[in-house]
C-alpha cells in the first residue's frame, strides 16, 4: 500500500509505515494468528507519536493488518477514524487454502505446519498456538465494542481472490458507525484500482482533519 502513502504525501498529511514484529523489517518471529499481538505493536507507534505532541488522526490497515487496526479500535478507544482496507471478518475461513484441506489433522500430529511458495521452500511456518489463536479471535465481539465515536470505513474489492467480499458487509452489520465502500472490479491488492482507493481513504480521513480542525476552533 505505498502508493496510499505516497497519495497522503501529495495532500501534506504525513503517514508512518511499518511492519508488525516478525514480518517484513521487523524483528521477531512471524505468527499465523497473534491479532492481539498486532494491535499492541499498532499501540506501541501510536504512543510514541503521542509523547512527541503528534496527533493521531487516523490508523489504516489493510488484509490481516485491517484487523488488527479493528483490535486496536475495540480496545483503545483512542482513534477516532479507522480505515479497514480487505480484512477479513470469518476468521475461520480461508485455511485450508494455505494449509491444506487437512491442515487439522497436520497440526494435531505434528504441532506445525510449514506453508511452502511454488518452489517448496518453506515461507512461514504456521504453529499449534498461533492457529489456536486466531480461531480464538472473535471478530464480530470486537467490532461491537468499538465506540459509536469511532468512523470506520471498510473498503473491499469485488474480486479479492483472497478476502470474499461478503466479509466487508459483515463489518458493517456490527461496527456502530461505519461506512461501506465496494469496488467493483477490484482485487486483494486493489492493483489496478490503486488511484480510486487512494480516493476514497483520502476524502475520509481529510474528513476527520476538518473535523479535528473545526474542534480546535471552538
């Protein structure tokens, strides 16, 4: 998602990057589930902003780290505008493409799965616990608890061959305030609708800046 960052910058509204423990630049161990995990590592860059008198004016996340943003939402309360870009809201499903059919039975037997690319080199290996622990996540419970003074917007592409679409109008069942955008055509990656999502994300949180600013006015 760089090119959303790079659109930020166009507009002057500085964006951060970075990569949860255990994935990509970052240290540590990669973890299947660990939404939990995630979201305190999201906790950790928004203090260290906040000590610095930055305000935080929004967190965006997009596949795994849509949820994670969720998690930090239901938790902290502190955030008011949330982007969740192609979460996924059943957490349940979609496995058994990575794992195998009997990925269950695997883990049972052997407490780890190693998920191999075309070329059988292993990418990530997947343990007992961190599975465990993704099933465990609820996810509507998370959303629910997010406050009604939270915006979030949910953006989903209509081809995402990864993420069905059906999962972004489960967010909007139970996420109190919350808004919907479908992209039709789209993928996971939104590759060749890069420019219409940097569109949308833009005009809502330039909407929480007018807001912030307004507010400061008063």
């Amino acid at each position: 998602m760089s090119s959303l960052a790079f659109a930020f910058e166009r507009e002057d509204i500085s964006a951060f990057r970075f990569d949860f423990a255990g994935n990509g630049e970052s240290e540590g161990s990669f973890q299947y589930g660990n939404y939990c995990r995630e979201a305190e590592d999201l906790r950790a860059v928004v203090e260290h902003f906040q000590a610095k008198q930055r305000f935080v004016v929004a967190v965006i996340g997009h596949s795994k780290g849509g949820n994670a943003v969720l998690m930090y939402a239901s938790k902290y309360k502190d955030i008011r505008t949330v982007v969740n870009i192609a979460g996924r809201f059943d957490l349940n499903r979609g496995m058994e493409g990575r794992l195998g059919k009997d990925f269950q039975e695997k883990i049972q037997q052997y407490g780890y799965i190693d998920v191999k690319n075309r070329r059988g080199k292993t990418k990530y290996r997947v343990t007992k616990e961190s599975l465990m622990d993704r099933l465990a996540t609820d996810t509507r419970a998370a959303c629910q608890t997010i406050p009604p003074s939270c915006r979030v917007l949910t953006v989903h592409g209509t081809l995402d061959e990864f993420v069905p679409v059906e999962d972004a109008e489960e967010f909007a069942k139970y996420i109190p305030n919350h808004k919907l955008c479908i992209v039709q055509g789209a993928d996971h990656e939104f590759t060749e609708n890069q420019s219409e999502l940097a569109t949308i994300v833009l005009d809502f949180i330039k909407t929480a800046l007018d807001t912030k600013n307004i507010n400061s006015r008063l």
